[in-house]
C-alpha cells in the first residue's frame, strides 16, 4: 500500500532529536524555548556570567567566618586610627605608686610594672602593630608580585637568576635575622621593622605570583592574545595579571597576621619597636617578669595580640574557600 502522507497541525513544530527521529512540539512551547535567555531554566549565553570576583564576593557574603573576622578587623582598624574613641587617657602617663595594681574603677585591666594604665595601652598598641602588618604586608605583596610575576612570565636566565636569589633568601631564619639586622637599628619608628619584613618576606609572594602567572600564561586566551599581535605590557596588564592574583592575595591575607605576630615577637626580644612606642609586644615583654605576682599585665596585650593574628588567618581562610574553584 501506498505510504499516506503525515499531517501535522498547524499548532506544532518539529525539532529533531539526537537519535535522529523527530519530535512534535506545540508552537507555544517552541516560541517559549526561543525567546528564553540561553534555554528553558534561563540560563545560558545570553544570560551575564558572573565573573571570579563577583562570585567570590557572592560566596564571602554568605561566609559566616568572613563576616566575624571582617567586623573583628573592621573594629581593630577603626581603634588603631582613632584610639580616643574608647579610651580617653594617655599611655605615656604612668603613676608608680598603682604599678601592678589591679582592675579599679576607670581602669578596668589594672596597671602594669610601671603604673601606667593597661587598658589604654592595649588600645592604643593596636595603631602600632596594625600599621606594621598592614605596611609590610603592601610592600611584599608588591616586590615579590613584580619580581616573581616577570620571572614567571619572561622565564630563561631571569626566572634561573631569581630562584636562585630566591633561595638564598629562604635559608635566612626570619627571627634570627631580625636579631641581627635590627639590633644595630637605634630608630624607634616603625620603618626599620617593615623594612625587615619586606626584606626577608619577599620570596613566599614571589614564588607564588611566579607560579601563578606560568599557569595563567598557558591559557587559551593568553596565546589568542599572542597571536593577535598582544605587546607584552598588555598581556601581563590585561589578560594574565587579573587571572594570576587572587592566589597571591589568599597567602598575603594570612600573611598579615603572620608579620604582626613577628613585630610582637621582635619587639619580646627587645629588637623591634622601642619605647616609647606603644605596642603589645613590648607590653608581652615588661610583663612576663611579673607574670606571677600581676598576671593581668601580660593577659590583656596577649589576648589582643591573639584574637587580631587569629581574625587575619580567619578572613584569609575564607578568602582562599572563595576564591578556589576546587574548593566549591
């Protein structure tokens, strides 16, 4: 018998299937499916893709962790540049007849060894050791960023030199060399211990730009650019840079509370900051003396000291959560 011819209503489309056999679909459906951004859920091509940042920051927004640790940080910036907001008396005053004395009305921590006032010294040595961490913190993420990302991305005879120079670097223990080069430092301001750390902290930022920038470099994106006639500048500015940072950030966010806790223990040893500078490790200092007979004095500079490292490593564990495909 001769095959009849198939008849399809007006109100149907066909689409072809993947097997090769057709479908009948209602015309409704069908125009729904074309006017759809990208497909039937919404999403696809023409649907604006979040970027690393936005969904990093879509991911720290929900972050319990990052929100403590951002508050924690956000108040000790705020003390540190306007201390007199929560503590209203001088450090540098001191009154030997109170000295271990502990908690009264006014001074709610107690005096220290030489009768000055423990509460708005705490305060008022977050200004110092924030500043230290934050400064160093600048300096070698920028030095070994530059250094190791050139390095990374020109390869040859300069990455050879560098790790070389890299390694000499890493064979230097921090807090002896810290003994050494600043105990012939007499200047009591800040500057000779950021330098210190930018000198010796370099290496770990460099390493991990280098690295970062040869996995960038190999991308797809990067070699179009290349073929499209892409100076170096504008490689490095344009296309590898934004894609090779973020992992530099997370090591120099968790680097920040490390070079606090360095000042402090510079400062222990008594080659770090000097008085009349006020800072927790040179209160941890006075105090451990009288550790037995006054105990508040070394309780309250130390646990500021702790809660401010410890909020550092907290918003960089958080970050590195956020900013780490495989962690998702």
């Amino acid at each position: 018998m001769p095959e009849m011819p198939e008849h399809h209503d007006e109100g149907s489309a066909i689409a072809s299937t993947g097997a090769g056999g057709a479908t009948d679909l209602a015309m409704s459906e069908a125009e729904t499916l074309e006017k759809a951004p990208g497909g039937p859920d919404g999403t696809g091509p023409d649907k604006k893709a979040r970027s690393l940042w936005s969904d990093a920051w879509h991911d720290l927004r929900r972050n319990p962790v990052f929100i403590i640790s951002g508050l924690i940080i956000l108040f000790l910036v705020v003390i540190a540049i306007w201390p007199q907001l929560i503590a209203s008396g001088n450090p540098l005053d001191c009154d030997l007849s109170k000295a271990q004395e502990g908690s009264q009305p006014g001074h709610p921590f107690g005096f220290n060894g030489q009768g000055c006032d423990v509460y708005t010294r705490t305060v008022y040595g977050a200004r110092a050791s924030i500043q230290v961490g934050v400064l160093a913190t600048l300096g070698v993420t920028l030095l070994g960023s530059v250094l190791g990302g050139l390095a990374g991305f020109y390869g040859g005879a300069w990455d050879g030199f560098l790790s070389r120079i890299t390694d000499i670097f890493f064979a230097i223990p921090v807090v002896l060399g810290g003994l050494v080069l600043l105990s012939v430092v007499s200047n009591n301001s800040v500057w000779p211990v950021i330098g210190f750390m930018v000198l010796l902290g370099w290496p770990q930022i460099s390493r991990i730009a280098r690295g970062s920038v040869i996995t960038a470099k190999q991308n797809d994106y990067v070699q179009a650019a290349r073929a499209l006639g892409a100076s170096n500048s504008r490689m490095l500015l344009r296309h590898i840079t934004p894609n090779a940072v973020a992992p530099v950030i997370v090591v120099a966010t968790i680097a920040l509370g490390t070079y606090i806790s360095l000042e402090a223990t510079l400062s222990f040893l008594g080659v770090g900051l000097k008085p009349p500078t006020v800072s927790w490790g040179i209160d941890i200092s006075s105090a451990s003396q009288y550790i037995r007979n006054a105990p508040h004095m070394l309780l309250w500079p130390a646990g500021a000291l702790a809660v401010t490292v410890l909020a550092f490593i907290m918003l960089g564990d958080a970050v590195r959560d956020a900013l780490d495909p495989k962690l998702r």
